[in-house]
C-alpha cells in the first residue's frame, strides 16, 4: 500500500484533523521543524479510496488560498501538483509504488 | 511508524551497523550529563540525503531523528579544511552536490544534473594538481575528533529543543542570565572604545523571532556537552570545543545551500535569458542573507557558542598545549565559506542558463533513469 507525506502549515492543524478524525488508522499527524526553522505539520497518509478524495480536498484547497503544501513519496517532492489534478497524482502515486 | 515517516519524508540508504551502535553510545552519554526531567526521546538512525537531524513527535511517542549523512558531510568539510591544496574549489564542489542532491529530491532531475556536473568539474580542477586529501595519519586522527564533537553537538541540541518544551520558564531565565553575561562581558572589554558590537547584538536581539531563545539554549546545551563529552572520550580539548563551533558553522552553511536549492527550483521555470541571469545572480546575497535578513541572529549565535567555550574551558582542567582551534575556526571563512557563499554563483553564472537547464531536463526526461543518473553523478547510488 503506497504511502505518502503532505507537509502544511501548522496553522491548519485543527481544521484538517476535524476533516481526517475517522481516517485514524489510514493518516498520523507528525510535528516538526521545516529547513526554514519554522514548525510543520505532516500527515503520513496511506493511499486508498476512501483517503484519496479527503486528501485531494484539503490539498485543492490549500492550493487555492496559496498555502503551503507539499507532497513527498520516498523522500521525493511531487511536482506538478495543481488545484486541476490533485486527485489524478494521488491515484497515480497509489498505483505506482 | 517512524520508519514509515522516515522512508516517506527522506530518500534513504542504511545506515552503517557500527556506526548506529556509536550514535546510541554518543546519545546515552549526552543524557547522562543531561539533567533528567522526563523520558527522553528515542534515538532512530537514518542516512538519507535530506542531511537532517530532527525532533519529531508521532502521537504520544517523541524521537530524536540522528542522520548518518549529516556526519559523513561534516568529516568531508572537515577534510577540506586540512587539504593540501584546492580548499575553495573543493567546498565549491561540495556545495554543488549539496544543491544538485536537494534538487534531485526536488523532482528537479535538469538542474539536479547541472549542479552534480558542476560539482564533478570542481573536483577535477581541484585534483589537477594532485590528490589533495593525502593526509598524513596525524591529521586524520583530528578530523575523527572533530567529527564526534560536531556529532554530538548536532543530537545534544536536538535533545535541548525536547528540554526546552518540558522547561521552559527555567530554561528561558537560566539562558537570559548567559546572554546577559556575554553581554556584560563585552562592555567590559569594549570599556572606552566604541561598543557598536554589543549594539549590533542589542538590535539583533531586539528583532528577534520569538524562538529565537529556544536556538541559543539548544546551541549552548548542544556546544557545552559536546565538548565535554568528546574531551572525557580523549578528544583534545581545542579540538572538542573547535569541533562544536565548525558544527554550526557548517550547518549554518547547509542553511546556504537550502536557500540556493530552492532560490535555484523557483528560478528553474524562468524562460527569458535576461530575466534568469539577474535573478541568478541577486541569490548571493539572498544565499548570505536570505529573504528574511536574519544573518545577525546567526552571527549572534555563533559568538555566543565561542563566548559560553571560552568560559567553560577555562574552568576545565586541560593538558593542551596545541590550541589550533581559532585558527582552524578562522580559516574555515576563506577556505569553504566565502567561496560557497560569494564566488559560486559567479563560478556557475556563465555557464547556466534557461537553454542549458531546459536542455537537461528534456535529457533527463528521455532517459528512464535520470535519476540514477544524477544519484550516480553524485555518489549518492555508490
């Protein structure tokens, strides 16, 4: 089962575990500092049918206020990523592992 | 799940089996002089090429992140400094595998093969005139005890942020009454003369981000049990304390380079010649200084570490007589910094280009393995 690592600000932490509370088994929260000294918020997230459109949705949405997200599998950011295609990658990143 | 979180976040290798049995000696040693006011994270070893140590808290669990790569790449700067020749061009070298492997994690496959190309030609020039790192046996024990000191001040200062949050208000008085000492320290010494430095420290200070106290106790915690662990194992003394000083000063030199990575990513879809070249070159002073000004605070830090040294040291007992330390310390600005930071932008600026990166990318692209290519250009895939 694939597996990938969305890195927000930590200012959304409420709003986006209010949105994942009955994903506990499929997404943990991690805390940590970005290279910039500044805290983040990660989500270690499976990939799967019921976690790709809750996870596409938090991840449009941030695209479109232009808040930080960054998705990374094997330690690889995905680029590419837009508010149009958010779903097609996951489902991608779901099949390719 | 921190296995998981570490081979999502970072691309990895494994670490080597002796050298993750010495960081859990290294950690047990760095407790036992710490004072214990909880349970302490658990210590998890990585080798991956973020280069980054770091506190992390996974549900109720907190672990202390230690990574190998990181000491490898203060072993590689520590050699420089000892070079027989071709320090600049060597750091110059080092600090292009460093971009090209942040970019390669970037998914940046084009420049990430224009840095690692880069880094090869630095290299070659550098070893035109001769093996540079034909060192004799005396400096090679050196840089063994420089790299431990600079080990352990890395998870001693990670291990002081996990302090800080369970003892703040402590903390935070106990760190005040040094800063304040350092600063009394210099009025002293500046007495008659122009005490502009202090005044630079009171505005660094002054406008500094509310962590800012939570770095200068984790630098101090990180600095003085650093040098007093790796002095008890038989590092020399100077080289203990010189050791902790290069750790920040090389991490904050990988803070450089994080910049010029990702200054280098943003400026990567930039298509007009012109437009590219004058941005290209303004990142020498956004590499310095980056966007948010706050090399002061760095400058601050590091006088602070050498101050609270300095202190520390003279109430240790000591047998060195060689004190090498700030000359070591000084000459690392001339043979690594200044060149990384003021003259490897104008190294590359002839030479890329939007044509030259579009190019590779298109290369990278029509290969299946533009990223083994790149790993191999880098050494990583070795």
């Amino acid at each position: 089962m694939s597996q990938i690592l969305i890195e927000l600000d930590l200012e959304d932490e409420a709003e986006v575990r209010t949105e994942l509370q009955n994903l506990p088994n499929d997404v943990s929260f991690i805390e940590s500092k970005r290279f910039d000294g500044a805290l983040a918020l990660q989500l270690l997230a499976m990939l799967n049918t019921v976690t790709i459109p809750l996870l596409a949705k938090i991840i449009i949405e941030r695209i479109r206020a232009n808040r930080h997200v960054v998705i990374k599998k094997k330690g690889m950011v995905i680029s590419g990523l837009s508010a149009d295609n958010a779903i097609k990658v996951l489902s991608e990143l779901a099949k390719n592992d | 799940m921190i296995e998981q979180y570490l081979a999502t976040s970072r691309r990895t290798r494994s670490p080597t089996a002796a050298l993750v049995a010495q960081y859990a000696k290294h950690y047990q040693r760095i407790i036992a002089h710490s004072v214990l006011i909880g349970p302490n994270p658990e210590l998890c070893i990585t080798y991956s090429s973020d280069r980054k140590c770091e506190l992390i808290t996974i549900g109720e669990a907190d672990y202390l992140v230690y990574d190998q790569y990181l000491g490898q790449s203060f072993s590689r700067l520590n050699r420089i400094q000892y070079a027989r020749h071709g320090a600049p061009l060597l750091s110059q070298a080092f600090a292009s595998k460093y971009v090209g492997e942040r970019l390669l994690s970037l998914g940046l496959t084009g420049p990430a093969a224009f840095f690692a190309l880069s880094a090869q030609r630095f290299l070659q020039n550098a070893e035109a005139d001769g093996d540079p790192f034909e060192l004799p046996e005396t400096v090679e024990v050196i840089r063994h005890g420089l790299t431990a000191s600079q080990e352990l001040f890395v998870m001693a200062h990670e291990l002081a942020h996990y302090h800080w949050r369970l003892d703040r208000d402590n903390l935070s008085k106990e760190i005040t009454h040094h800063i304040n000492a350092f600063l009394g320290y210099n009025a002293k010494r500046a007495a008659g003369d122009n005490d502009s430095q202090n005044e630079y420290y009171k505005e660094s200070l002054h406008q500094a981000p509310a962590d800012f106290l939570e770095e200068v106790f984790a630098d101090d915690f990180g600095a003085l049990i650093a040098s007093k662990i790796a002095s008890m194992a038989g590092v020399p003394m100077w080289q203990a304390t010189a050791g902790a000083v290069l750790a920040f000063k090389y991490l904050r030199l990988f803070r450089h380079l994080e910049i010029l990575a990702h200054s280098v990513a943003a400026l990567s879809t930039e298509t007009d010649p012109e437009i590219f070249k004058r941005r290209f070159l303004a990142l020498k002073d956004d590499i310095w200084d980056g966007p948010s000004g706050n090399i002061r605070l760095f400058q601050f830090r590091e006088h602070f570490i050498r101050y609270r040294l300095r202190t520390a040291h003279a109430q240790m007992p000591t047998e060195d007589a060689d004190n090498g330390g700030p000359r070591l310390i000084a000459e690392y600005d001339e043979k690594t910094e200044f060149p990384v930071v003021f003259d490897l932008v104008d190294r590359l600026e002839g030479s890329l280009g939007p044509e030259v990166l579009e190019a590779l990318t298109k290369g990278m692209r029509a290969r299946n393995d533009g990223v083994a290519l790149v790993d191999r250009l880098t050494g990583w895939s070795m």
